[in-house]
C-alpha cells in the first residue's frame, strides 16, 4: 500500500482542478513505490492526468500526442491491456485511418468485420471512439480464449478465430497472417497493461470525509488512474 502520506499528495494531483496536472512516482530505497505531486527523487517518472471523469494518465511524451491516445489509452486500461499493443494492431490493421475499409468488408481503426461490430453493438463502426471500444474489447477475448497467446490471438483477429481452431491451435499457414502475427509482435511491447492503477476509496470517520489511495484494489474501491511507466 501506498503511504499514508502520499496520500494527500496523489488526492491533489487527481482532483478535477488539477486535470492538466503532473503526478510523479518512484522507488524508495526499501523499494516502496511513492506517489507525489512534486518529483523529490531524480529517477521520478513523471505522468499527465488526462482526464478528470477518467483518471486514466499515461507518460509525458516529447513527441505529438497522436489523436487517438486518450481512446486507445482509456479502453486499453479497462480490458487490462498495454496501450503500445492496441497501438501497434490498428497500425497494422488501418494504418490509423478512420475511414478505412477493406475489401472483405472490415471497417475502421481496427477494421471490424459487420458480425463484430454487431456482436459489440457499434452502430457506427468509423466513429473512432465506438471502433477502438469494440476492437479492443474483442481483442481482449481473443486473448481470454487462446490462453493469452498473442501469437494465437492476433491470428484469430487477423483470420478468424475458426481458422485457428481448424489448424490445432497453431497460427494458420496463411501467409499473410504469419506476416501479421510476425509484425505486430516485432513492433509492440506485451499485450498484458505494465502498469501500476491507483484505488480510491472513500470512508467517513467522526463525521468527516476521507478519502485514501492504494495500489491494492480494496472492496468498494474505484480506480482513479493507471500509471503507465515510460
């Protein structure tokens, strides 16, 4: 658990007020993680709160934000996956082209087929914010059903679930398939989120309000933001 207090520290730097705010974490020298507003160690790493409705922050970056991160970011943090990984499956599928559509019918960022997009309930499968939700909430169960194989997953998403079951289990000998398992696993860091998220939970103590924050998830815990490291 984070200690008490940090806690004050983490509060400010989460509040709607401070939603442009900078939060920073480290070790100590008994290996504790530290969460505080200021960097008082200079291996700190430091995050951006993105949003204050969903406190999801991801690291400073030198480079332009690109215009789907806050998405990718927010739905890749509720399925528990790494925002690189989605990042680097609609780098292969659209090229981040909205407005894509493939041949054999897949549409958008992550190219969802019409049965997909149905299965999700995406009414408009080129609206960013409905494709990315569904593409990585079936990528996500891909993932659940191969027994998180990447390899095995992304195949699925790039042929079909069927075709893999129809080889044993094994990557199709499609060759663009293999061409597609090969690239995105080349290209991006582990499916599994590396990151630390941070629980608030609210209690009233002698008529006072007070809230904590922990990397545990206690019940009735809310999570208030996902560090994810550089």
């Amino acid at each position: 658990m984070f200690r008490h207090v940090l806690a004050a520290a983490v509060f400010c730097a989460l509040m709607p007020s401070a939603a442009s705010a900078q939060i920073y974490s480290w070790r100590d020298a008994t290996g504790r993680l530290v969460v505080s507003d200021t960097p008082k160690d200079p291996s700190a790493r430091v995050y951006a709160v993105a949003s204050s409705s969903y406190a999801v922050t991801k690291p400073v970056a030198s480079r332009q934000t690109n215009t789907y991160d806050s998405l990718i970011d927010r739905h890749a943090a509720a399925r528990s996956l790494n925002p690189g990984f989605v990042r680097a499956v609609i780098q292969a599928e659209s090229a981040f082209n909205p407005q894509a559509r493939s041949p054999k019918g897949a549409m958008g960022l992550m190219q969802l087929m019409p049965a997909t997009a149905a299965e999700y309930h995406v009414v408009n499968a080129y609206d960013p914010a409905e494709n990315i939700r569904a593409g990585v909430a079936y990528l996500k169960s891909l993932l659940t059903r191969f027994n998180n194989d990447v390899s095995l997953a992304l195949a699925a998403y790039n042929a079909g679930p069927a075709a893999v079951e129809k080889y044993g289990r094994t990557v199709p000998p499609y060759k663009e398939t293999r061409n597609y398992v090969a690239r995105i696993s080349k290209s991006s860091s582990t499916p599994a989120a590396s990151a630390t998220q941070v629980f608030q939970t609210v209690q009233i103590v002698d008529g006072q309000r007070v809230v904590r924050f922990t990397n545990k998830p206690p019940s009735g815990s809310t999570i208030v933001a996902t560090l994810y490291p550089r």
